[in-house]
C-alpha cells in the first residue's frame, strides 16, 4: 500500500482507503454506500467483500485479485 499511496500522490490523485471490517465493521450501510458511489475505482481481494460495487458510477472500474 506505501507503494501506491506514493504513486497517488505523485500523479496528484486522490487515495480513499476504505475498509468496512474490522474497526470499520459497523459502519452503516447507507454510509458504505455513499462512499462507494463516490468512487472511480475499486480495488479488493475477495469477492464477497466487492459486492458493494453496484453502487459505484456508470463506467467505474474493480480490480480483484
């Protein structure tokens, strides 16, 4: 993550990490979904967790591994 956080930065592009588990796990769903309409791009590793993506732009891009 420090590798990209730097490429961002370089490129003058905004980097929003959002993770909704852990300490984030009880972030209400409205709000997960408001982030995630705000979002260009989406970057995840599992897919039970990208699910969220239907509430993204027209034309957005996931990346999974």
């Amino acid at each position: 993550m420090p590798n990209l956080r730097k490429q961002c930065e370089e490129q003058v592009v905004e980097l929003i990490v959002s993770a909704f588990h852990g300490a984030q796990k009880d972030s209400a769903f409205r709000e997960q979904a408001l982030v995630v309409s705000r979002a260009d791009n989406m970057i995840g590793i599992h897919g039970a967790g990208l699910n969220i993506f239907h509430f993204m732009p027209f034309n957005s891009v996931v990346i999974h591994k």
